[in-house]
C-alpha cells in the first residue's frame, strides 16, 4: 500500500479529521490531502510529524504494512531524531556505501 492511502486509512479507522491531523502535523490541510492521494510523498519529517499526530510511531507506521525487521524500525526511529544536516550526511554516507557495491 502507499504511503498516502495508509495515512488515509489509519486516519478514517481513528476516525480524525484531515484538518486535525494537518493542524497537529503542523502542515496545511491542501498538503496533507495531496499526501493522501498520492499526489506528493511527504519529507521523512513530515511523515514523522504525521504519524505523531496520528499517534503512532514512524516504525509501526512501516513495520506494520511493510513488516520491516526490528533493526530497520530502530534505524528510523533514530532517524527521525537528526537535524536536517544531519540527516543530509547520513543520505549522502548511505549513496556513497551504494556506490561502491
């Protein structure tokens, strides 16, 4: 399933509104709908500030759909904690290692 229909699905089973999730992710309603149908794919911390509005963890938002190993949730719950920057390093670290393989 893709990342939009299953923030839609979650949403509709919690039954909360796309505006109070928009407002709690601090994104517009326009955004979050757009995300929802597939029109755009949101940033990792904007996915993150969604499934915190959505009350549940980056890493059960994939383990449960995707069922992503215990290391592989680990790895982007600590994700989530970079700062951009750092997060900017770890991509361009990850796309070096790919390059040599």
């Amino acid at each position: 399933m893709e990342i939009g229909a299953r923030i839609r699905n979650i949403r509709k089973s919690k039954e909360i509104k796309l505006t109070d999730i928009a407002k709690k992710a601090y994104i517009s309603q326009s955004y979050l709908s757009d995300i929802e149908k597939g029109r755009t794919m949101p940033s990792i911390d904007k996915l993150s500030s969604i499934c915190t509005a959505l009350e549940i963890s980056l890493g059960d938002f994939f383990g449960q759909e995707y069922h992503l190993s215990s290391d592989m949730i680990q790895l982007m719950d600590n994700v989530k904690k970079l700062t951009d920057k750092e997060r900017q390093y770890l991509n361009t670290f990850i796309e070096e290692i790919l390059k040599r393989n």
